[in-house]
C-alpha cells in the first residue's frame, strides 16, 4: 500500500482537499485491498481553516511527510506562497524531509507552494488559469502552461483549478495500477475516466447554442464502435458538421485532433482488454481498432515503454 499524504495549508480550498482522499481512497485490488493509505496532515493536528468557512480536521501533523510515498498540497491562499513567493520555516522543514524518492502532486493554487519550496523550478507546470500572472511574476523560473488540464513530470504532477484535481488523480491511479482501476474509481465517483492533461480548461469558453453544437455525442459514439474505420469525415457525418468545423469544435473541446484522440481511446481499450482478459495480443489489436499486434506494440512501447506481456503481467490482478 503506498502512503499519501494530503497537505493543508490554510486556508485551504476544501472541494480540492476532499479529492485525494476520495479518489485514493476508493482505489482498490481485485480482491477489495485498498491500494492508498491517505492521510490529512496540517501545521498541526485539528481544524484547518477553507476558503469556504468550515473546518477540516487534519490527521497529523508535518512530521508525517518524513515517511510518505507522494505529498499531494491541493488548492491554498496560504499567504507566505500566494503573496510572498516563500514558505515558512517548519513547511520549507517539513517539504525538504520528505524521502529523495517521494512523489509531489499539486492541485490548483497549490502550485504556489511547490513554487515557493524550488522543485518546479526548469520544469513544466500548471496551476488554475485565473492565477497564472500571479505565478508567473512570484516563480518566473518555472515553465508555466496554464492551458493545459495536468502536467505529469515524473516524480512531480500539477493540476489545473478545482476538477482538474479529478482529472489528475484518476491519471496517478492509471499509471501507478492501471487503467481498470481508475475506471472503477471513476464508476464509483460518477465521473469520466479520462480527460487528457493535454485538454484546455476551457477558459472564457461561450456556452454552445443550437446552431454550435457540441461534439461530444460524437465522442461518446466513437467510444462505442472503436474496432471500426472511424475516419474524420465519418465522425463529421455523424455529428452533422462539415469536416473543417468537426475539426475545429473537437480541437476547441478536448485539446486533441480526432486522429489523436481516436488513437489514445483505442489504447486506452487495449490497456483494459490487456488487464481484464486473456485474449491475444492479435485480438486485443483488433477489439480497440489498432488494427495490427504490431501496431499495437508499437504504440504501448510508443508511450508507455512497455511490450504488451509486459504490460500484462505488472497490472494484471492488480
């Protein structure tokens, strides 16, 4: 079991609080086994104050960080980071204990802290759209890419504002124990198992009317019939769309070209099939629409780095 812990500097946002101990908390085996012991820690035990004027009631206190797997800071005004550019003494204490190999995670304005502790500094990061001036002028250091959902760096992750939170964390369950366990978190949760870190936040985004209509049944009915030919111009009929504006509305709403896109969902079946069934690689390939086992090799290796049997044998029974 992999121990998280949840960091709450107040005030804190509490909606971006709730998620890791929800999402993590859901995520199990086969056999019900949680998989994540999450764990609230404050600048000291009792209530930490929201920004929406309730309490939440910290586990632990900072020494807990010492021993975790991944430290996850959701969304805070906590003003040392949010105004000053800094931390103070006992959380720039508490961050640097934490083990050479522990995992960091930020969700919305809690970019600001890791900001402020130095570990985003030379690498990719993103944070709430609204605050990103704001970043910038405190952390200039940092490559900062407010149009994005989630930024994974490795051994550190940032997210977007609020749901984005959401969106990450299915992404650290996916990539630490599969893609059948995140759509069973997802299940429970109620939302979808995958938006793309790639997808805009959809800022200053109208609100389609009639005449502009959303692509998503279209996405939804691809999702149905992936082992067939889906073609843009296909896709297009089927949304009632010339193919340029098909394209253009796609873009606009998931961040990704349709061929892209069509690409990641077939590996994303592929990546289940490969969980949840003894099937052959042949027709594995064939079910998600990749086609060919080579092709799908091909693509796992592309971007997971792993041979399918490979694949198989690390998250199958997970």
């Amino acid at each position: 079991m992999q121990s998280v812990v949840v960091l709450l500097l107040p005030p804190i946002v509490g909606f971006d609080a709730s998620i890791p101990p929800l999402l993590l908390g859901e995520a199990c085996d086969d056999i019900g086994d949680r998989l994540y012991d999450v764990t609230t820690v404050g600048l000291s035990t009792g209530a930490v104050a929201t920004t929406s004027g309730y309490g939440w009631v910290a586990e632990a206190g900072l020494e807990a960080i010492a021993d975790a797997d991944t430290v996850i800071v959701p969304g805070t005004r906590f003003p040392p980071a949010r105004r000053d550019g800094i931390l103070s003494d006992d959380v720039a204490a508490a961050l640097a204990s934490r083990r050479p190999d522990a995992r960091l995670v930020s969700i919305c304005t809690g970019a600001f802290v890791l900001g402020a502790a130095g570990v985003l500094d030379g690498r990719r990061a993103t944070t709430h759209w609204r605050y990103a001036d704001d970043f910038r002028r405190l952390y200039p250091d940092v490559d900062l890419d407010e149009s994005v959902l989630f930024v994974d760096d490795g051994d550190v992750l940032t997210s977007a504002g609020l749901a984005a939170g959401i969106d990450l964390c299915l992404h650290i369950i996916r990539r630490d124990h599969g893609a059948a366990v995140a759509n069973r978190v997802a299940r429970h949760c109620v939302v979808p198992p995958w938006r793309e870190g790639g997808q805009a936040q959809f800022i200053e985004h109208r609100l389609p009317v009639e005449a502009d209509r959303s692509t998503a049944p279209t996405q939804q009915w691809a999702l149905s019939c992936l082992a067939e030919p889906l073609t843009v111009d296909r896709l297009a009929a089927h949304a009632r769309m010339s193919s340029r504006t098909f394209i253009r509305r796609f873009r606009a709403e998931t961040g990704r070209a349709p061929g892209a896109w069509l690409r990641e969902r077939r590996l994303d079946l592929a990546r289940q099939l490969l969980e949840t069934t003894d099937l052959s690689v042949e027709v594995i390939a064939a079910r998600s629409g990749l086609g060919s086992a080579d092709n799908l090799r091909h693509h796992l290796r592309t971007e997971l780095g792993m041979a399918p049997s490979a694949y198989r044998r690390t998250f199958r029974g997970v």
